[in-house]
C-alpha cells in the first residue's frame, strides 16, 4: 500500500535552500560527526511544515562500517536528522536558550535504505507545540520513495 507524504513532494524546491549549515548551527547545537542537517529548505508555521535535508557524503563516519561494501545510513541517524530538523522547528517558534531533547520517538518505521550519494529529505509537521514540549510527525524520502517515518516528541530542557 502506498504511503501518502506530508507535503507534495513535487512541490519541494531542492534549489531554495532557506538555511545553510551556518544558520541551522545558530539554533541545532549539534557539530562534527553529529551535525545530521546540510540545509532547511522551508520553515512554515502556518501549516505547521518544516522541510530539511542531509546530503549523505562517501566520507560519513558511519559508512566504513555500517555494511561493508554495501554501506547504508543507519536508521538511528535518519530518527536523529529529524530530530535535529524539530529542534530547529520548535527553536524557531519558542524563544528559548534551553536544549531541546528527546522525550520519546514512537511508531518509526524503515522502508527503505539511504545510501552514500543519496539526499536524504525530512518532513516534519508539527502537531502540538507547547513551552517544555512538541510533538512532530515525521517523513524521510530518498530517490522520490518513503525510507522512515515515526513520531517525535522532544522536550525542552
């Protein structure tokens, strides 16, 4: 059964970058290996979207050894680059100088693999937003096809 995106993705822009690495650093504390983010490519809160991506490079930390000779992003770092693209979310909305951090991931699940040379989309829509808490429905998309989806819930710390 095929599984319906939270935007249009025809409608997604890859060009109209809106926030390079040096603008999401200002609210994602994350650097080195742990920056899962290379650009914002649309923030908005009126319909409470939020669309980002990782350019997933032969050189990543991970690629070595995640399944020599047929390297694939681990699912754990996709779950991580949404969570990164919430923190910018909800940073963005929330005036605040607290960390934002896991309160929970719930209902992900993998469909599909990511693979150096690939650009990894995420979609987040946020669905509750409050001063200590949020709550996003996110969507990664690689070549056009759905490779994670779950919920995020992070707290602020």
């Amino acid at each position: 059964m095929p599984q319906k995106f939270l935007v249009d993705i025809d409608t997604i822009d890859l060009n109209e970058v809106m926030a390079d690495i040096d603008r999401i650093r200002v609210l994602v504390p994350h650097r080195y290996e742990m920056e899962q983010l290379s650009g914002i490519l649309r923030f908005d809160p009126e319909n409470k979207i939020i669309i980002g991506y990782k350019d997933i490079k032969e050189d990543e930390f991970w690629v070595r050894g995640h399944i020599p000779g047929n390297p694939l992003m681990p699912g754990v770092l996709m779950v991580e680059a949404s969570a990164q693209l919430c923190t910018y979310y909800f940073k963005s909305s929330i005036q605040t100088e607290k960390f934002f951090g896991f309160g929970g991931i719930d209902k992900v699940k993998f469909r599909g693999k990511v693979l150096p040379g690939d650009k990894l989309i995420i979609v987040a829509k946020n669905i509750e937003l409050r001063a200590r808490r949020a709550i996003f429905d996110v969507q990664g998309i690689a070549n056009g096809k759905l490779v994670f989806e779950g919920q995020i819930i992070g707290m602020a710390m």
